[in-house]
C-alpha cells in the first residue's frame, strides 16, 4: 500500500484580521502553519509546529516538527539555515517554547542564532511567567503574536488546546452520510458510501488519535481491524475499543488477527467474567454500567482516560454517534458526505422523531444546548467525490 | 440595497484532460469561462459565454455576452481588442456560432479580424452541417475544442444544454438545511438557517430563473414575495408560482404587494372558480389534478412550459422538494448546509420512514432509481459559515 505523504491543504484561514502583517507575511505565515500539518499522526501529544526562515524576502529554510521527542520546528529550521538565520525573520506556527524540556529552548536558540523578528500564529498556553515570545522581546527580538483566535488555534491543533474534563479523553467522531443524511439505503444493506479518497484521510485521520471506538452494529456489519493501513502507521497503534454490551464478539473477529496492536471490549458488567474466560488474552475486558440507553458511554470515557487515552476516535455506527453528539460528549464532528440520495427508506445517521414535540422531556431528545451552534473549522474539503466538513463544538 | 457585482468564483473545471493545451492555454480558458458567469440572470435563454483574446502571451481583450440580444462575447471582446486582435487566439467558452441570428456570425467575425487560432470549451449544439468551428477551420484558423464533457458543459449552462422532456421545463430546487438535515428546529419554529451572504446567493439564483415556486407550508409560514431584491434584478422578473391546493390565499399577501410581476396560483380544479373570482386579476389561477399526494406537479409543470417558462427554481417547502426529487422531475438541486445540528426533534427536510422495508412498492417511498446518484458540479461553494452544493442529475 503506498502511503501518500501529503497532508491535505489549502484550509484557508482567517488572515484577514492579522492587520500588523504584511501580504508576504501572511503568506509566509500560512505557509508554517501547513507546514506543521504534516507532524499529524506523530507528533502528539506535542503541537504541530512549523517554521519558515526569511531573509530579504528569501526562505532560506523550512522546518517542522515532525516527531514527538524529536527537535521543534524552530531547531529544525536553524539546523538547515546555518550562518543565513542572522537577522531572518522566522515565522513559527505556534510561540517559541521558553523552558528547556525534552529539547533546547526554541527562544534562545533563536535569539543565538541571531534571529531578528519572529512572528507567531498560536500563544503557547500554560506559561504563567510569559512564553518564549515575552524572552525573544527581552532579548531585543522584535516579535508579533500572537495573531488569530482560540478557536482557529484549536481547529489546528485541536488536541493541545484541548481543555480536558476530568479524565475524559479528546473525542471526535466520524460519520459518512448520503446528502438526504442516511448511512445505508433501504433494507439496511452495507455499502461503502464514501470512494477510495475519503477512506484514505480517514486512515490518515486514525494515525493521529490514541484510541478507535466502534459500536456493536458496527462491527457486527463490517468485522474491521481498525488499523492503520492506507497511511503512515504511527509509532503506537491506536488502541481499538470495541462496544461489546453482551460480550457477543468471537476470537475470530478480525481485529483479533494478524498484529494490530491491543483491543479493548466494552462489556456490561455481567458480560465481563464469561466473556474475559472465553477471549483470553486477546482482549482487555472493561466492565460498564448498563443503563436504559446502553452502555455508560461517560463512565467508559473515563476508564479510557485514566488508561491514558487522551484523544479518541468514534467512527460508527450512528446511534453510538448520535449518543455522543446529543450527551455533549463529542468535540469534533468529521462529517463525510457522499453525492449520493438514499431516498425515504435510508437508514438516517440522525434520526428525527416522526412528530415534533414540544419541550416537554419527553421522548430520548437530548437537551436542545447539545445540538447549539457548531463552528466549521476550515473550508469543505473535497476527497475525490465526496465532501469533508470538520465541525467544533463551539465553546 | 447594494447588489454584488461579482459572480461566485473558483469553481475548479476539470482541466487535466485538456492535454492538447499548454497551461497558459488552460488559464486563459478557465477564465474566459469564469467571465461568462457575468451573464446569469440577463442572457437566458441564450448561454453564458466569456471570451479572451491574447497575443504574444498577452491578453489584448476580453468579452462576455451580457444581455440577450445584446453583442455576442467574441463581437465583445473584438471591439475592444480592434487592430490588435490580429494574429491572436481566441479562448471562448462556447465554440463560436456560425449562423447569423440576432447577431453577426462570431466565426466570420472572428476570421474577419484576423484571429489565427481559436480554443473553445463547449460545442454549439445542434449544428447540423457543423458549427462555427468547422467553418473556422475551412478558413485556415487553428481550432481546438471542444474540451470536457457533456456533464461539466451542462453544470456550467445547466439550461442551454438541457435537453426538455415535452413542455416540461428545467427545473432546480432549492433546500437550506442543517447537518443533520432538518430545515426548522424542534416545534416546527420557523427561522432562517442560513446567513445573509446565502440569502444573497438565493437572490442571485432567482435572477437566472423563468420562474420560482413555492409550496403551501412555506408561503403560510414566511409570506414570501419571491421577488428579486438582493442582486440585480432582470429585465424580466421572474414568474412568481404559489401551491395552493384549496385556494386559500388571501389578498393580502405580501406577493401582492407592490410591483413584484406576475403571480401563478396553482389550486386543486375544485377551487378554480371561488378562488379567481376572490382574487380578482391579482393572480393567474390554474387548476390542477388533486391526487392521494396533492396537486398533480408533472400537469403543473406542463402548464408552466406551455405558458412560456423553461426554467424553474423551486425554493421548498421540503414536502414539495421531496416530491419533485422521488418522481424524477428535478434537474439540479441547490443545498445549502449551515453549520448546525438542529436535534432528534427537528423538521425533516427529507424524511425517512421509520423502519426500512424491503422493495414491495409499499409506503410512499419512489423508486429507488430516482434516488441514484447525483453529479457534484463544482467543489462545494461557502456563503458566510454556510455550504452551497450544487448537484446534477446524472444523465
């Protein structure tokens, strides 16, 4: 399988507003920013950083940070520039980092290495003496950021500017609809909805996440390993969480086979001795309440974090989706469309009550708050004939 | 109000497959396509046609059919260029008419002036002993085109290349929904879902049509004129049609108001004679077929052609889209997304049945050929935070 190297491009984003910056700033900005984007999937949980060095009007070198643990975007650029960083401007994605940590502080060894300006997209948060900009400036660097706002910094890089509930991990959830919203046409029937494009970024997509979550009609329909196979695995292999209520799933499961890395089956709790007797060791067994709903999805989003997952994704079915969405649990919505009219007897991703009520509690609608404004991350993107929207949960 | 002068932009045309064509050639074609765009609303029946002349790498002239009857984009473009035209190539996006009409014949036109080497995009239909390119060619200018396909020909002149079933005329719908596909909230509360820069779209959409139709739910619930007021409005404005099954509209609606243009109320044949001698010359009446789904859309459409009108944009409620889109008789459908997630609750704009049943022909559903697969035009457009996608039947 050839894995394409290419992140996807062109987000547009909101440079209208950075009006401290000229054209060519701008540009040059933009250009670390996607830069950064291809640190996706190894990086975390780092940010994904990257870097530009510009000497009269010349790029004289281009960094990222393309490994967790391995040198930031900043370094990785000084490294390539040389002697022709002195008096560059360097355009960083994200504020230099100040403190020395797993690598040198990025502030320093730009002002060592003679850098002149440096213009910043993203503040590094948490830096209750002042980041690596408020060092460069006292060291007489002429700096300017940050620029954009919290929201755009967070559809960058939506897990480090996370602010984490308790242990709850990150989640984002993935549905691919037809136009009229169904996930299956009449009848229930399987079928690929979305071409071979869009089952690449969604590949690309898992690379970037500690954890993969299905629901039970999920894989009892498709049977999927949930690995990385049409883009660069990552270091770690996403756990595969499985939703199991009953303890239904046999040895034979393909996620059992070959080497994917570990499983975990989310079981009500009376399913979890027969089914830890009769799986072994190929599966960790997580014991959940059972409510009227099914599986206590909150409880099970908290044994995920303290097991140290910190981003997950959902890919299916759409009652397990829609559960996320409508008990405020999900953070980000990759909505696949495909140009596609499943007609009346769809299966619906989102199922609508046949008669509109009032709000009198009745029925399983969630709250209406949960169903508030979400915000579009970046422009649509397309995938061969199918569309990609990338929604946030407003804060 | 101020109308934008600007038509939406950046629609990507599959210009890979130009292989004869340098990329400077592709540019220029591109653009002479985007050009033509200026006429939507003030050329049809004509098509939309662009047209950029260039010499020695330089564009020296470019021209758009602006108005019907008016200069054709090459006649445009020839004025402007005058002595310098000679010698150069011709980009158009529709190959140059031969015959005269209204108008000089282009290709004559264009050889007169010296042009050495024409490059069109759609053919001329219908030319049966060859069309403009032909006769180019029989008089020594380098021809190349047609370039692309039917479809894409169609989804940029969706009625020029429309190929009319009897009277019936084309006919796009119009649908603004949320991402989980409602069209209003929970209890059936009306509001917009979109925001202003999608309104304007809507309005510039009108502009193109013969006529816009709307359902009984939609002009009980927003009493819309249907007139043209956010864009430029057309020399003739368009036919405004309201279903109304039993003939209830009243005098006092707002599509009565002022000098909106003509008004075409379709009510149920038993409501003919009471709702005409109620109305007065306020409203043209047409009786319809009543059937077990209402008014009888394929006699109305019938109607509508015979009266003069090629073109429709239906512009809801969901009801009626749904119909037009189950029986076959939509050729385009607009859809505009906003970035919400309207809830379990919400108003479907296309509604499932509750449980899929196997293909029986029971239940209200149409068959199942009418929901198969619909063509993307372009990439998908953003107004403000909403999405327009703009899908073809396929041929």
């Amino acid at each position: 399988m050839t894995a394409p190297r290419e992140a996807p491009d062109g987000h547009e984003l909101g440079s209208a507003e950075w009006t401290d910056l000229s054209a060519a700033d701008r540009d040059h900005l933009r250009r670390a920013i996607r830069l950064g984007r291809e640190g996706w999937g190894s990086v975390h949980p780092n940010p994904m950083v990257g870097c530009v060095l510009v000497r009269n009007d010349t790029v004289v070198a281009e960094g990222i940070h393309r490994s967790f643990g391995g040198p930031h975007a900043e370094a990785d650029a000084l490294a390539q520039a040389g002697g022709e960083a002195k008096g560059a401007t360097a355009y960083v994605s994200l504020e230099p980092c100040r403190h020395q940590g797993k690598t040198p502080s990025c502030a320093l060894a730009l002002h060592a290495a003679g850098i002149a300006r440096v213009v910043y997209w993203a503040p590094d948060p948490g830096q209750e003496e002042g980041g690596g900009g408020r060092l460069l400036e006292k060291n007489g660097v002429r700096v300017q950021g940050p620029h954009g706002s919290e929201e755009e910094w967070r559809g960058e890089n939506p897990f480090f500017f996370h602010r984490p509930q308790g242990n709850r991990p990150y989640v984002a959830v993935k549905l691919a609809v037809s136009l009229d919203g169904g996930i299956a046409p009449a009848g229930g029937r399987r079928q690929w909805l979305t071409g071979p494009e869009a089952q690449v970024e969604v590949h690309r997509l898992r690379a970037g996440f500690d954890a993969i979550l299905v629901g039970a009609g999920t894989w009892r329909a498709d049977d999927p390993k949930l690995t990385v196979r049409e883009w660069d695995p990552p270091a770690v292999p996403p756990l595969r969480v499985f939703i199991d209520p009953r303890g239904d799933m046999g040895a034979t499961a393909a996620a059992f086979q070959g080497d994917g890395g570990p499983v975990v089956l989310a079981v009500g709790e009376p399913a979890v001795d027969p089914t830890a007797a009769r799986l072994g060791s190929r599966a960790e067994i997580v014991g959940l309440p059972v409510g009227p709903g099914g599986l206590d999805m909150a409880c099970l989003l908290d044994v995920l974090g303290r097991r140290g997952v910190r981003t997950l994704l959902c890919e299916g079915g759409g009652r397990l989706v829609a559960t996320l969405l409508a008990s405020g649990l999900a953070d980000r919505l990759y909505l696949f469309q495909a140009p596609l009219l499943l007609g009346p007897r769809r299966v619906p991703a989102f199922p609508a009550s046949d008669t509109p009520r009032e709000e009198n509690g009745e029925g399983t609608a969630a709250p209406g708050g949960s169903f508030s404004r979400w915000r579009r991350v970046r422009p649509p993107e397309t995938f061969g004939s199918d569309i990609l929207i990338t929604l946030d949960r407003s804060l």
